[in-house]
C-alpha cells in the first residue's frame, strides 16, 4: 500500500508539470485566462481548453463557457481569452492537455488496487456501530461549510477508510483531510513504537536539535532530515495558509514572527502532536480546546500591553461596548 500511494503521489507531481506546460502555452499566446481563474484544470478551465483544441476562436464563445461559479464577470473573462493563436503554441497545449488527462486516468487507476488494500487490514472501528462522527471541520471559526462525502482526489469515501484504519476521524485535524491514507502507510498506527510525542516529533525531524560541548549550545536548529512522514506534515502545514481555523491563525502568525520556514515547520510540529495523541489516546479531535488556549494567548497578550504602556507612563483604558 505504501509503494501504490508513493506512486500515485508521483503521478499527481507529473500531472501537475502538464498544468504548468498548458498555462506556458497558453502566456506565449498572450491568453491570460489561467491569471482569471483560480483552476486550470477545472470545469471552466479545461472546458475552455478542450474548446480552443476544437478550434474555436472566438472569445465572445469561449467566455460563454464560464461556470456560473467564477468570481470574474463575463467581460473579464473575454478579455483574458484575446490573444494570437500560434500553431506550436496549439502543438504544445494540446500535448500538454492530452498528457494531463492520461496522468488522471493512471490516477484513478490506483485508486481501486488502494481500495482493495485498504480491505485487507483489520479495522479498529466498525463504522456501521460506532457511526462516523459528523464533520466539525471549519473553514471559518464558528462557522461549519457544507463538504463532500468523498474527496474529490479519490474515487471513494477515503474519510471512512481512514476512520477504520485509525478508529478515528483523523481528517477533522486541518490539513490532514487529503493525507489521511499517505499517513497510514509512512507512520502506520501503532504509536507505541515511538514513547512520547515527543519521541514521533525528533523521529519526523520537525523538533530543534541541540549541539552542546562542556555545557553551552553550540548550535540549535531544525535536523536536516529527508523524511517522508515529516514533509506531509509540513504540505499540511503549508495549506493552511488561508485558513480561518485555529491552527491557520497559529500558522500566520508564527510566519510573521519567524519566517516561513520556521513558521510552517512550527505549525507541522503541532499538527503532528495532534495526530499522535489522537491516534495513540483513541480521541476525537476537539477544537474547543483551542478557543480556551487563544483566550489566555489574548489575556497575556493585553497584560503585556498594559506592562508597556505603564512603564511609558501610560494607562490603558477599554473602550466601552467594543
């Protein structure tokens, strides 16, 4: 199962070379259609790819292919489909456009032979009497958004596959919905191999290592280990940029503090002590446990003020109703 999830992980770096070699062709163009949209390999996108492919011309024509869904009007749409229709431009889209759907089709291959695999481990939890929690996940705080019962990467329920295997809903950590079965097969889910949390996060080299000679640290920093468990919590980490959750603030402002790259390897330490108590302890993931700790961050944050502007010789005063 591991060798079948590396492969196909390999299949999606592929595929995702021909998205860049489509939107090359289509910038040499001078068509600025992939700087409108958010996706090119989308419903707007491709639709409007497979359009050009057809030979269609006309950007009054292809702008009709907008999915109602898209945030750019019509006209901004037309106006980023005027450009100069150059035949080894075509050439190479085309190739491109064929090579990105092969690689999909490969994609979904692996997805029946993951299925079957999947089957062959005893399940922790049985979903059909201890149901599979409803989802908590959120895109805003406090805020719940409607969401798909199947992942859109995979061609099944991979939340419920991955609730068996763990016997617990792991997805509801943020970050983690897409990677939930690449997990399984890099760190399995027995957590007894590591002692501590502590122990899971030096192994995944997402701790600081200390050089000490005769008592003084000579050096401090983050292992440079290549480690395939360790980098999927980082991806987790790094897709939590926009996020409105708890862990996306965390992440922005450990960014801000200490640079991206520390502020994702922060954020992914923490994702990974998430992930091993959940599993190891066999417990839900609660996110009101983060409303309580962003409660005290924001009391010390106002007692620190407060300390900065007595010692200016200041007083801070509230602002009633706000």
């Amino acid at each position: 199962m591991r060798a079948l999830m590396r492969h196909r992980s390999d299949l999606v770096q592929m595929a995702s070379q021909h998205v860049q070699h489509m939107q090359k062709a289509l910038t040499q163009m001078n068509l600025q259609i992939h700087h409108v949209i958010s996706d090119l390999t989308g419903v707007t996108g491709l639709s409007i790819v497979d359009a050009i492919l057809s030979g269609e011309r006309d950007a009054d024509e292809l702008a009709k292919l907008r999915d109602f869904r898209i945030k750019s009007d019509v006209e901004t749409v037309r106006k980023s489909l005027v450009g100069n229709w150059r035949s080894e431009h075509l050439f190479t889209l085309k190739q491109s456009r064929q090579l990105y759907q092969t690689y999909q089709q490969q994609i979904v291959g692996c997805d029946p032979e993951i299925q079957k695999l999947t089957g062959s481990f005893s399940p922790r939890v049985d979903p059909s009497e201890k149901p599979l929690p409803p989802s908590t996940k959120h895109n805003k705080v406090g805020k719940s958004p409607k969401r798909k019962a199947i992942d859109p990467n995979h061609c099944f329920d991979m939340r419920t596959e991955a609730y068996k295997l763990f016997g617990v809903d792991v997805t509801q950590i943020p970050g983690i919905a897409n990677i939930a079965l690449s997990l399984f097969t890099e760190v399995g889910r027995d957590m007894s191999k590591w002692p501590t949390r502590h122990h899971f996060a030096s192994w995944l080299a997402l701790c600081t290592d200390n050089d000490i000679s005769g008592g003084r640290v000579l050096w401090r920093a983050t292992r440079k280990l290549k480690n395939r468990a360790g980098q999927l919590f980082r991806l987790a980490a790094n897709s939590l940029h926009h996020s409105k959750t708890y862990l996306g603030n965390y992440l922005r402002r450990i960014k801000a503090k200490l640079g991206a790259p520390a502020g994702i390897t922060a954020t992914a330490h923490k994702i990974a002590i998430i992930f091993y108590t959940l599993v190891q302890r066999q417990v839900e993931y609660d996110e009101t446990i983060w409303a309580a700790r962003e409660a005290e961050r924001q009391n010390r944050y106002e007692a620190k003020l407060k300390r900065q502007a007595q010692k200016l010789g200041y007083r801070l005063v509230p602002i009633q109703g706000a």
